[in-house]
C-alpha cells in the first residue's frame, strides 16, 4: 500500500469532514424525530424500551461523529502546521548554505592575511638586523676617522636594493584551476586550465570562491550584494597589484558577468574590453583566459543582437582554443556551438551546419556517442535544418536521438521494445483501423533512466511532434506529446514522494 502524500491526506480530510458533518445532521433530525415519538408514547403510557433504546444509539453515534470532526480538525491543523515548518526548514537550509560560502570566503581571507602577517614579520626581523647593523656601523665611525662619511649611506642603498630584488609577495595561493564561468553556459575543463597555467598564470583560489560567493548572491538577485562585493574585492587588487595585472582583470569578468545578468550591457562590455586590454598586455594574445574574455564579449554582443559584432570576437576565441588545444578538443566543440549560434542569427545557415557538424564529429570521436552534448548539438543541428525547411534531415536527427536513450535504457530497439518514434508511427499508419486509439502510457517513463540529459530528450520529442504536425502526422504528434506531458507528471510525482518521505523521515526524530 503506497504511502498518500500530503496534500491528499488534506483533501481526504476535508471530504470526511463534509460527510460527517452531513452524517450529524442526519443523526440530529433522527434523534429529534425519535423524541418526538418518545414523548408521545410515554403521554400514552405505552412501552418505550425501544425507542429509548434507539434514542441512546444515536445519542452514542452522534457522539462519535463528534469526535471524528474534532480529530480531522486537528489532522488539517497538524498539516498545516507541517507545511510551516517544512517552509520555514528550506529558508533555514538557505540561510546555511550562504553562510557555508561566507564562511569559505572569510576562511580564505584570514589565510591570506595570515600569509601577509608572515611576510610582513619576516620583513620586520630583516629590517631590525640592519637596524643593527647600521647602528654599528656607525658607532664604527667615531674609531675609524680615514673611513670615508658616505660609507653607511652606501650600506643602505646596498640593504635597499637587497630587499628591492625580492619578488613581491601578494598573499595569493597557488591553485591549478582557472575559472571561465559565463560563456554561454559552457566553462572550460581541466585541459584548458593546465594550458593556462603552463603559459604562466594561475587564478588565485580566493578569487575563485569569491566568484562562487557573488554567483550565489546574483542567483538569488541581491545584486546589491554581489555588486559591491565585487568592486571592493577590485579595489583592492588594484591597490595590491595594480590596474594591469591578470587578477585585476578575472575580477573585471566577474563584475561584468553580474552586470550582464542585470541587463546592464553597456557597463559590462566596458568591463570586458578593460579585462581583454589587460590579458592581451599581461598574458599574450594568444592566451586561454583571452580566449574567456573574447567569448564572454562575444556573448554580450549577442544578447545585444550585434551579431556582426559578435562574430569575429567568437571566431578569434575559436582560433585560440585550437591553437592551445588542438582542432579536435571538446573546448573546440563547445566554441564551434556557440560560433554557429550567431551565425544561425544571421542566417548563414551553411557556416552553421559545418559548425555543428564539426562540432559533432569532435564530442562523438572524444566523448563517444552518449554523452549529453552529443544530443545537444544534434538538437541545435536539427533546429537549423528546420529553418531552412529541410525537414527530412531534421526528422534523421531527431530520430537518432531518441533511438540512442533507448538503447542506453532497453539494450536494443527490436522486438517489444521499440523506440518511441516508431510506435507513434505505427499509430499513425494504423489509426484507420484502431478505433480505440488511446494514449500510448506504457512509454510515459521511457527516457527518464537512460543515461542521457533527461531536458534535451524532452526537447527531442516536443520538436519531433511539432515536425509531426507540420506534415499532418497528427496522431504520431499527440503520442509523442502524451509521453512527454506524461514523463514531466512521473518526475513530479517521484519528487513530492521523496519530499515526503523526508518529511515523515525529520518527524520520526
């Protein structure tokens, strides 16, 4: 027997309330009709053992339909009660997570400042030997009065120069990661950060959690957080290290991505082009982190609709990722999708299709046939081949799609188990001669387990009914349609059953 979630425990409630309420009134018209008669035998004097009899079996269940309502008053007050909590426990959860992250932030902070501290101790102690050492050289003089007088002040200068040809400590750790959140939902992995820091660069780990921190603010939309955060933590880079250092500028692209998601497009271009100056002059033209820069200024032109604009930005970003990569690196793949996204806005829909085909060709030779970007970038291909109305190549595309995340969930597509598009063909063929075509439920939750990106195959068969449309497959559009309608229904409901098995789980403590 399957546990009801919470709401129906509610519904049910209510309905039990109205029939008892319903049953009570009932009872109490009844009850006033047995007393009637009661009266009227007892003025007979006739025998009233049965009546009376009757009238305290219905005094007993009038009773106990009393204590039903005022046990289903108190269930829908309980569950009220626990939908309270249950709300003020996800604030609370919040609350924990954003203080885990400022916790972080000030962790790493207080190790910076440590290291500082240490520094500067180290800094101190040699500047009190020479203290000392001055201090005795020129208690030295007043013995020695051949030595020439600028011999102490050539000490100094000596001592000087010592300490100006230690390299500057400023306090940020070493980390082999490199941060490139932003450019068009794509970040770069881990080959891309070892380039990166061969080429003799690596972003800080504090600056890192610090973009971490100001994503988390930005998420929930206290930009008036996340914006000053950013500029006192930019302030005092370019205190520390100047405005020219790279630091300075991966705090400029963490400025301007907040800037880009507060629409405020202008300040954030400003921003980027500051942070690419930078990088260039800092870094090299040919740089993975000119590369990010080009390809968030890229995104922001797109967001703009300057496209033209936007083009040769992505198209540079793409040259210096195969430079620093190779031709056939993944990163590759992911800056040929977002290169034939701008040209697909101004119709060049031949660059498009070699983008994406190219693109494909990189994540099924490197990632193999299942990974979730080889079903993306087959979606954006089909998507361009329906513009340009080659619904044929399209369909193809779409097919193998669903095809693939059948095989990854049933092993094969022959016999009983086959792909989705082909039953809502054979619906489509046959709906002549099945009278009782309905909806096709046994596929509801087909796709849910096969491992591959569960939105893109929903976005699969929505575009796959909607070209079912357009060529009057009708029949073959609503079986597609009902499995999708159906797999959003089971996903939600597997969620309210694990929200309230967590529920019941907290009570029970």
């Amino acid at each position: 027997m399957t546990a009801l979630l919470q709401e129906e425990i509610v519904s049910n409630t209510k309905t039990v309330v109205q029939g008892l309420d319903a049953l009570r009134s009932e009872h109490n018209a009844i009850l006033n009709g047995l007393m009637s008669s009661l009266k009227a035998i007892k003025k007979d004097k006739a025998d009233s053992n049965l009546m009376e009899e009757k009238t305290s079996i219905l005094q007993k269940n009038i009773d106990m339909i009393e204590l039903g309502l005022s046990e289903a008053q108190v269930m829908m007050a309980l569950a009220q009660h626990l939908q309270t909590v249950e709300a003020e426990k996800q604030k609370l959860r919040a609350q924990v997570r954003r203080l885990c992250q400022e916790n972080a932030w000030l962790r790493d902070e207080l190790a910076t400042t440590q290291q500082r501290l240490q520094h500067s101790e180290q800094n101190v102690a040699a500047l009190e030997e020479e203290k000392k050492h001055l201090e005795f050289m020129n208690s030295m003089k007043a013995y020695e009065t051949e030595q020439p007088s600028g011999s102490a002040g050539e000490e100094v200068s000596s001592s000087e120069q010592l300490q100006k040809e230690e390299p500057l400590d400023l306090g940020f750790p070493e980390d082999e990661e490199d941060i490139q959140h932003g450019e068009m939902g794509q970040s770069m992995t881990s080959s891309v950060m070892s380039a990166s820091a061969s080429q003799g660069y690596e972003i800080p780990a504090r600056l890192r959690t610090l973009h971490n921190l100001v994503i988390q603010y930005a998420s929930q939309g206290r930009y008036e957080v996340a914006v000053p955060l950013c500029k006192q933590a930019l302030e005092d880079l370019e205190k520390t290290s100047g405005h020219d250092h790279p630091d300075v500028a991966t705090m400029l692209n963490i400025l301007a991505l907040v800037y880009r998601d507060q629409n405020k497009y202008k300040e954030a271009a400003n921003l980027l082009n500051d942070a690419l100056s930078i990088r260039e002059k800092t870094l090299g033209e040919n740089h993975p982190a000119v590369a990010a820069t080009l390809n968030n200024l890229a995104v922001l032109y797109g967001k703009r609709g300057k496209y033209k604009e936007a083009e040769p930005l992505c198209k540079r970003a793409l040259q210096i990722r195969e430079k620093v990569l190779g031709m056939d690196h993944p990163d590759v793949a992911k800056q040929l999708n977002n290169l034939a996204l701008l040209c697909q806005n101004q119709a060049k829909y031949e660059e498009v299709e070699t983008y994406y085909q190219r693109a494909l060709q990189i994540y099924e030779t490197k990632l193999g046939p299942d990974d979730s970007n080889v079903a993306k970038t087959k979606n954006n291909l089909a998507s361009a081949f329906l513009k340009q109305g080659k619904y044929k190549q399209a369909e193809i595309l779409y097919k193998e799609v669903l095809t693939r995340a059948h095989e990854k969930e049933f092993g094969s597509s022959d016999g009983e188990h086959k792909p989705i598009w082909k039953v809502a063909e054979e619906r489509e063929e046959n709906k002549g001669k099945n009278k009782d075509n309905t909806p096709y439920a046994e596929y509801g939750g087909w796709h849910k387990a096969a491992k591959v990106d569960s939105p893109t195959v929903m976005t699969t068969l929505k575009n796959l009914s909607a070209l079912y449309r357009r060529q009057g497959k009708y029949e073959a559009a609503e079986t597609l349609e009902d499995v999708a309608l159906r797999s959003k229904k089971e996903v939600q409901d597997v969620i309210r059953l694990c929200l309230l098995s967590l529920q019941v789980y907290y009570h029970s403590f």
